[in-house]
C-alpha cells in the first residue's frame, strides 16, 4: 500500500493518511521433520549486500528435482530484476513505470534494477553460461530479459534431480513494485535466478509437460514450486535483518560486515530485508514467534501490528487451518521505501503504518490482515499468479472481510467523526461502481485484462462473489467448502476447477440440491463470464373494486446475471409472506387479494453482486429515498479511496 498522490482525493483526512500506508515484517519459517511439500526447488545460496553500491554478489546452488514422467531438456529460469533494466522491459512498457501507486524514472540509472547470470554449470557437469537464451513467450518482445531458457545436452530422466552452482550480481532499483532499497533501507524480493514450475500433464490446465515461467508483468506476481532455502546473508555489521524461515546462525568478519544465515523449509519463494534502523520485538503465540521490524518512528503502531495479526493467525486456523511455520516477521518499510509495503512472502509480510495513525483509520490492521492471509493462498495453496490471480488475492479479500468486519466493525475499515466504512462494504463499492463492469470477465490471464480492471477484477469482485456465494449456500456450507479446498490442496498448486469441484462435491449435498446439482451456473455467470445482476422492484399497486382490495407488484430483472432470489411482501395487515424468485423472467407479476405496503427483492441484501439495491424496494409511502443520494457519495468517495488503495498486494 504505497503511498499514492492520486488528484482524485483532496480530503486532508486521506491526504494525511497517504503519508502514512506502510509496513511490517518479521522472519520465519517452519522446522518440521516431516517435509509438507514435494520440495522440489531448493536453494543454498550466499550473497553479499554492497549497501553503498546497491548490489548483490550472490552464489546459489540449486537442487532440482523432476518429479515428472517427462525427459526434461530445457530448464527455465525467472530473472524478474532484469523487470527494471530499462524503459523496454514488459513490466515497464504495460505500467508505464507507475505501479502501486510508485512511479520510476527509467532515465536515472540509480532507479534501475538488473540481474545478471556470470556462470551457470551442471555440478560436476556441463557449462550451460554460454547456452543461456533469453525467451518472451508471453509477448514477443525481445528487450524484455526477465526469462531464460537453458538447454540441456543431456535430458533429465524422471525421478532425477540436477544440481547447478549458478553466480549472478544484481543491482537493486530505487524501491518499486516491491523491491529495492531507499537510503539504507532494502527490501530484497524476487532477488535471485529462481526456477520455472514445470508442469506435467494433467496438473493445472497442462495437456503435455511444459514450463510454465512467465514474464514479469506489471499486473503480475508470481508463482513456483516449493522447496529449502538456506541462505546467508552478508550486510555491514551494524545492520540488522529480517528474511523468510528461521534464524540459524551470526558471524561477524574483520572486514566491517556480518554473515547471517536463515532456513526456510516448504516454502516456495525468499525475501529478506536490512537496515541499521530497525527496532524489533517479539511476541509468543502458539507455537509461533511473532517478530515486529519496525522504524523507530513508527513504534506507536507496533502493538497494532502484532494485535491484528494475532487476530488473523487466531481466525485463519480456526477456519482453514492451522499455520504451519514457527515464525512470522512484520516488516514496517519507511515512508520513503512505502512500495515495498502491503507485500506477502512466505513468514514474512510488509506492512504499512504512518506516524500518529488514529486509531480509527484501520489501515495497518487492515494491511497486517490482509498480507498474512497471503500465507494460506499464496503461501500453501500456492496457486498461479500469473494465469489466476484472483485465486490467490480474491480469496485472501473476501476473507480480509471476514475478519475485519468481524474483529473491528463497525467502521472495520474507517471509523471517524461519525463517519464508517467497513471491509465487504468496501471491496462491493469497488466493483459497483466500475465503469463497465461487463468490461470483463475474472478468469483471465493478470496481464491481460483491460486497463485498469485488473485490481477490482483480481481482489474485490472475486471477493464480492465468494461473499454473494457465501450468503446463498450459508457460512457452514461455505466454510465447509473452503476449508476442504485448502486442506485437500495445500502445497499442491490448485487452479479454480479444483475449487468448483470441491464447490460441487459439497454444496448440494450440504443444500438439498436447492440450487441444482452442481454450482457450475453460478461460476459460469460470475467466473467466466461478465453479465451483471441488478434486481429491481417497478411497481405496487392497491386497487379498490366492489368495496374489495387487492394488490399487485412487479418485479423486474434489469441485469442479464440471473440467481436465485426472495422477494419480501408487507401487507398492510401487518402480515409478512416471503416468496422465492428464480429471476428467470425479465419481468414478473404478483397477485395478492389483499393491499400491500412494501416490497423488497433480496430483503437481506443477500447477493453483493446486485449493482443497485436502491431499486429493490419500493413502499406505498415511500420514505427511504433520501438514502439514495448520501449513497451516492459515499459511492464516489470510497471509489477514490479505492484506486489509492489499489497498492496492496
Ligand atoms: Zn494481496
């Protein structure tokens, strides 16, 4: 969450606020006996931080395993640094060098970032340096240095693992998307040449065994497969550090620096952070050691920091699962390294805080919240990034929802001065109020929906709809669905039929087959198309004949989303009948023998996706229109709030 100077809000309130947005870390990583993974990436690697030059001297030894049937000739690497080399990388052609709220001017040599690979060679084996091809398999486009591919003469039989001792350096860019340094300050993530996934036939969507290592796009993160790290890290010795996995090891050296090592099992990715400002504390919970790395000047949140993420832990395992590490760092990035904030690596998230924060803006609650839900998508169901984001960030946002409306409403997400907003409310208003919401549908590659789409598409639609689901089928059901999904998934990269297929397998036994046989209907409408629903009420009428009353009303689909309704009638007796409504007809008439009052569709509010519930209802003596206008400005506001907030990952 970054801080973003977006025109679109002049409130001082959120001017102040955008000062502040920003972060958290601690270290951690799990030392169980019995691996949780297939660990088939794992890394020992040393490297060196030149704190004056920005630059990393890294050795990395990679053991590689093919757990395929495949004959495996090529291997593919990302280089996601080489993502800030220049202005024609892909990453900076699609954002323009804005992300996140960060903007990054190519021209300045100190903003750049790049990775480079001196030697690579099979241990004991081939030299593969020379046989190094850059690829763009997504795009095309040859400037863009961020995937490899290296041919091997000797194919890897399956079952076989390859070890390869790779050198690289690489020079970290001023901090943006996540990464770099600002001052002394460094957030080291996607830092080193990391390993493709290599997807056999029938995991995923694969028909054939195939890499799958895309390029580093602006709408991207990432994706790959589990394994060890071990890395030593050597920074001057006044620095203090915080990474993935647990602490192992500190060595001083005559020279001014200091080597730390740090190993992380079951986890697919390694991020590490150093400064000689940090101020760190540590709390118990469970059998987890919580780790707050702070700026000094943002000591005032760190109970905040630990509270919510205490919280999260707490929700989390009593709803999916237990979290499986001993540790969790929360790392608190300065205000002038805010883009490396609101970022999740495995036991070690970025948060976001600014000095003198009211306690009623929930922003680093919500950050803290946010990101450590990431250890349960990103981090063990690890799905893919790149082709389905919204599997990892839609889900983590309808649960951030869950737990903040839960723990902190209401005003979950703002309350102050009488004024409050809450999670859900806020993730529904983002795509409500988009301006074509038809534009697109979620399930799609990140890099290629429409411009300015791909946060309300990957984050709040996605968490609007599993909400509208969760209000259809009920909190049991649904939990019993998620919670399934992720034990039956974790460390095993699932796409989303897995999802649905768990979704079909429960939700109509659980129902009574209320809503069919299986729930395909629903993610056909809301996954894999775009129709939207807006229900709405056009008219009551009471007619007076031969001293007799009776009354009618229509209802009305709007939209050309259809799902299953109720429609809730007042009669002016004082009686109440709730009737069911399939929504199949544009236009439907009810009869009744007697007068009524008030009719609403979706009485409960029950399907989020519904563009406008200002039109369910109507009263014969309306008296709820007022509402309509404060709504809409709410709307535009949370809106705005909404493009500056985008920043989160
Ligand atoms: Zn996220």
């Amino acid at each position: 969450m970054p801080v973003n100077y977006s025109p679109l809000i002049n409130d001082c309130m959120i001017h102040f606020l955008r000062i502040s947005l920003l972060f958290c870390l601690v270290a951690t990583a799990t030392a169980q006996n019995k691996p949780l993974s297939n660990r088939i990436a794992n890394y020992t690697i040393d490297v060196v931080l030149d704190a004056d030059k920005k630059t990393l001297f890294g050795k990395e030894t990679l053991i590689w395993k093919n757990t395929s049937n495949d004959r495996i000739s090529e291997l593919q690497f990302h280089l996601y640094l080489n993502a800030f080399k220049d202005k024609n990388s892909t990453f900076m052609k699609e954002s323009g060098g804005q992300l996140r709220g960060d903007m990054m001017d190519p021209s300045k040599s100190m903003n750049l970032g790049s990775i480079t690979i001196e030697s690579m060679q099979i241990r004991n084996g081939e030299t593969l340096t020379k046989k190094i091809k850059f690829i763009q398999t997504d795009d095309l486009n040859e400037k863009d240095k961020t995937v490899i591919s290296v041919p091997l003469s000797k194919p890897l039989s399956p079952n076989e693992s390859i070890t390869l001792d790779i050198n690289f350096k690489a020079k970290l860019p001023q901090i943006f998307a996540r990464t770099g340094f600002a001052d002394n300050y460094f957030l080291v993530g996607q830092w080193f040449p990391k390993i493709g996934v290599y997807e056999p036939a029938g995991m995923r969507y694969a028909t054939k065994g195939q890499w799958n290592c895309h390029q580093f796009h602006a709408n991207t993160e990432f994706y790959a497969d589990f394994g060890t790290y071990k890395v030593s890290m050597t920074v001057p010795k006044e620095y203090q550090l915080a990474a993935t996995g647990i602490f192992q090891s500190e060595s001083p050296h005559t020279n001014g620096t200091k080597t730390i090592t740090y190993l992380a099992e079951d986890v697919h990715d390694f991020a590490w952070t150093t400064s000689p400002r940090f101020v760190i504390s540590e709390r118990q919970w469970k059998h987890v050691k919580i780790k707050a790395v702070m700026q000094p000047e943002h000591s005032g949140s760190t109970e905040r920091y630990f509270q919510s993420a205490i919280t999260a832990l707490t929700y989390f395992e009593k709803n999916l699962g237990k979290y499986p590490h001993t540790v969790l760092s929360l790392i608190d990035p300065p205000v002038n390294g805010a883009g490396s904030g609101g970022m999740e690596y495995p036991t070690f998230i970025t948060c976001g805080t600014a000095w003198g924060l009211p306690k009623g803006f929930r922003f680093p609650e919500l950050v803290t919240v946010h990101e450590f839900g990431h250890q349960y998508f990103q981090g063990m169901l690890a799905t893919n990034e790149f082709e389905e984001s919204f599997l990892d960030e839609g889900f983590n946002q309808y649960y951030e929802g869950r737990i903040m409306d839960e723990n902190y409403a209401p005003g979950s997400q703002i309350d102050f001065i009488g004024f409050t907003i809450n999670d859900m409310e806020t993730s529904r208003i983002s795509y409500i109020t988009m301006k074509n919401p038809k534009i697109t549908e979620v399930f799609r590659n990140a890099w290629e929906y429409p411009k300015g789409t791909y946060s309300i598409m990957t984050y709040t639609k996605t968490a609007t709809l599993l909400k509208t689901l969760e209000n259809m089928i009920g909190r049991s059901t649904m939990d019993e669905v998620m919670q399934t999904y992720f034990i039956r998934w974790r460390f095993k990269h699932p796409c989303v039929r897995d999802f649905i297929d768990v979704v079909n397998e429960i939700v109509p036994k659980r129902t009574g087959n209320r809503f069919g046989t299986d729930m395909n209907w629903y993610f056909d409408q809301v996954l894999y198309k775009a129709p939207v629903l807006d229900y709405a009420l056009k008219s009551i009428n009471n007619i007076e004949k031969d001293s007799k009353v009776s009354g009618q009303f229509t209802v009305e689909r709007l939209g050309d989303m259809i799902l299953p309704t109720e429609i809730s009638v007042q009669f002016a007796d004082g009686k109440q009948e709730l009737i069911p409504w399939n929504g199949e007809e544009k236009s439907k008439l009810y009869k009744f023998d007697k007068a009524i009052s008030s009719v609403k569709v979706d009485p409960q509010n029950k399907l989020l996706l519904d563009l406008n519930f200002n039109n369910n209802s109507k009263a014969v003596d309306p008296s709820m229109l007022v509402f309509r206008k404060y709504t809409m400005k709410i709307m535009f506001w949370i809106q705005n709030m909404m493009q500056w907030m985008a920043g989160i990952a």
